[in-house]
C-alpha cells in the first residue's frame, strides 16, 4: 500500500496547481452550500467519470469543508502519478489482503474529527451521466468500521459546456442521515441512486443564460 505523504511545501504546491489548472479548465465548479457539524469527520462518496473527480471534490473541499482531504485511489494510478501522495492520496491494490489494509487505513482516517474521505464506490470509470450506478462492497466495510459520528455526503457532479468553450462543473451535494452500518451495500447504492437521479434530472433543467 502506498500512503499519504505528509510535507508543508509540497501540498502547498499541490493545492496551488490544482486551483490553477481548475481554474484553467473549467469555466466554473458549482456546489451546493450544505451546513455540516465541523467537530465531526466525513465519508464523502461520489461518482467516478473522469481524472477531474478527485480535483473537483478537493476544490469544493478547500471552500466549502475545509477539511483534511484523503482520497482512495487505484495501486497502478499512485504509481504512475507519484505527487498525488502529497495531496491526500493513498493506494488500493487488487489482492484481497491489500484491500483490507486499505479499507482499514480509510477507517482509521475517519477517528480524526479534522479529516474528510473521499471514496469512489463504483471502483472505475463509468460515463458522465451513465443511468445506474452499481457500487463495490468495500465503502460499506468502512462505514461498519467507523464511528456514528462521522457525516455522510453524497455526492454527484456532472460537467456541461453550456455557452461557454471552457465546461462548467456541477456538484450536488446531500448529507445522508441514515448511517447504513446495520444495512446492505444495495441499501447503501439505491441511496445513492436517487441522490444520483435527482441531480442528473437538476442538469436539464438549468438555465442556460444565467
């Protein structure tokens, strides 16, 4: 497993390149302002289209929870982009055993009031905008791991150019009150599904003048 590293310049660095190649490529990252209990950590969980998705959420972390961002992120991935460590990245390897110290490294994150988890449940990129969103057992094992104190958010973000040349970013955000350690994965995903539908239904119906 490779894990998050911890240096002051080099995440000062990695927060300042992300701002700026956000800011290159995307006309805008909209969110929604959902009021959350600072004292208590969070297990955000969304959708998996892109390379922007971590970003996005870092960006909507940085202005709007302002925790200490971690992400799951593929064992081959790390590897390939080794600076993603310095922001907040750690590995998860395909070997049943590798999943487990990885699950478990997640859960362990969510004891500190201060930090936010970022999980991807679908394991792989699926198209923006895809019908149904199918979800790997492994979020589920964290959440049975973890307190009840920590705060589920959905979340779901889609990309649209509108009438712009550069795209604009949608996040919609819901924090899910029900803690699912006492339900299914399928419980957990139909959750997220209706969150998901509704905010794919919100995307037509925005103006595209304002």
């Amino acid at each position: 497993m490779i894990y998050p590293k911890q240096n002051g310049i080099l995440f000062w660095f990695f927060k300042w390149y992300v701002k700026r190649i956000a800011r290159r490529h995307f006309d805008k990252i909209i969110f929604d302002e959902i009021s959350l209990d600072a004292s208590k950590p969070i297990l955000l969980i969304a959708n998996h289209f892109s390379f922007w998705d971590s970003l996005i959420i870092f960006c909507v972390n940085e202005r709007l929870f302002k925790k200490k961002a971690y992400v799951m992120v593929l064992e081959e991935t790390m590897r390939k982009d080794r600076f993603l460590k310095y922001g907040g990245a750690f590995s998860v390897g395909k070997k049943p055993r590798d999943v487990i110290e990885s699950l478990n490294y997640a859960a362990g994150l969510l004891n500190d009031p201060g930090n936010l988890v970022l999980m991807f449940p679908q394991g792989k990129l699926y198209p923006n905008f895809v019908e149904q969103v199918h979800f790997k057992r492994g979020v589920l094992n964290i959440i049975q791991k973890t307190n009840p104190n920590v705060q589920l958010v959905f979340a779901a973000t889609f990309v649209q150019y509108f009438k712009h040349k550069k795209p604009t970013a949608t996040v919609n955000l819901k924090q899910e009150t029900v803690n699912y350690a006492d339900k299914t994965i399928n419980d957990l995903q139909q959750a997220y599904q209706q969150h998901y539908t509704a905010s794919k239904l919100l995307q037509t119906e925005i103006d595209i003048e304002q």
